[in-house]
C-alpha cells in the first residue's frame, strides 16, 4: 500500500475510514470486513496490518457520504457477539493504492493486480496445522460447533502471538476439556 500524497486533518470526515479491532478473540480476514462494510456501500479498497498488537484496516468507499454512514452504524459494534469490537474514526489518508491483491490487501476495482508481495507471505500462514492433533477424536465430534470454535480460539492464538515480526510465539498451550466423547 503507498498512501496518497494528500492527507487530510485527523478527524475530518473522507471516505477512508481508519478501523481498530479491540477484544480480537477471532481472527478477521479481508472477507469478513468486506461482507460487513459492503452494506452501507461499495467498497473500492481494504488494506490490514498490525500495529501496537492490534488489528487495523483502512476501508476506502467511493465518497464521504458512504464512509459517514458506515462509520455512523458499526463504531463501537461487534462483528462476533462480545468480541471484535469495531473503533471507527476517519483516516488522514484520502487514498489507498493498493499494488497487490492478496491476504492482507485487495482493490477491488482492479482484479487483475498481482497476488505477491515483496517481504510478504503469500499462501501460508502461522496457524499451526491441527490434522495431528484431532486424529484421535470421532469424526462425529469434530464436526460440532464447540470444536468449530476450539480451531478458531488456536488461529486467534496463532495470530495474536505472531506479533509485528512474523515470529509465533513457542510454548502455546491450549487446555481442552468437558467435550462430549459420546457423539
């Protein structure tokens, strides 16, 4: 992402919004912010990234009149209930330039942008792999919710471990217990 050259003051109304997740206990992917911030409009670009350990976007709409409605319905709303809480303010930036279409950012109004970056990890992730770890439960089990939501505690564990540096935190212990073995 490159910023546009023209900013605009901090807290002036624009059609980037600048969001910060709090209470992050899923992970959030550009998908998920796409589906929620479409429905107050069209959605030209996303960007994500890390900052301070929190999850940030930039979501770039069409006009100021789009942002301010979006940003007037979902500040201080939750994507899951009483978790992933959305602070919305308006971002300085009055552009995003999106140079690459992939995990962390995607132009909607350009498809054809490559899906690499330099320095950037493309097609994997720090989630570990859990095929060892659920071999020994019955497939009837994992297909419950309670363990829908056990790999989605270990992602947001992953991912809030990996931290600005891209390293996973080793020694992550997950405590499991109270699972139904009769199903």
């Amino acid at each position: 992402m490159s910023p546009s050259q023209q900013n605009v003051p901090p807290g002036c109304p624009n059609s980037v919004l600048r969001i910060i997740i709090e209470n992050m206990i899923y992970p959030i992917t550009l998908d998920v912010l796409h589906q929620i911030f479409s429905k107050y409009g069209s959605v030209l670009r996303i960007v994500t990234f890390s900052k301070n350990r929190q999850f940030h976007a930039l979501i770039q709409y069409p006009d100021t009149l789009t942002a301010t409605t979006a940003k007037a319905a979902l500040d201080g709303q939750n994507i899951y209930n009483g978790c992933c809480t959305l602070r919305i303010d308006f971002s300085k930036l009055s552009n995003l330039t999106v140079k690459f279409n992939n995990e962390k950012t995607r132009d909607y109004t350009r498809p054809d942008l490559p899906s690499g970056g330099e320095g950037e990890v493309s097609g994997s992730s720090n989630v570990p792999d859990l095929s060892a770890a659920l071999a020994g439960i019955p497939p009837a089990l994992l297909q419950t919710p309670a363990l829908a939501n056990l790999r989605a505690a270990i992602v947001a564990l992953a991912n809030s471990n990996s931290g600005a540096t891209g390293t996973t935190a080793q020694g992550a212990v997950v405590l499991v217990s109270n699972l139904n073995e009769k199903v």
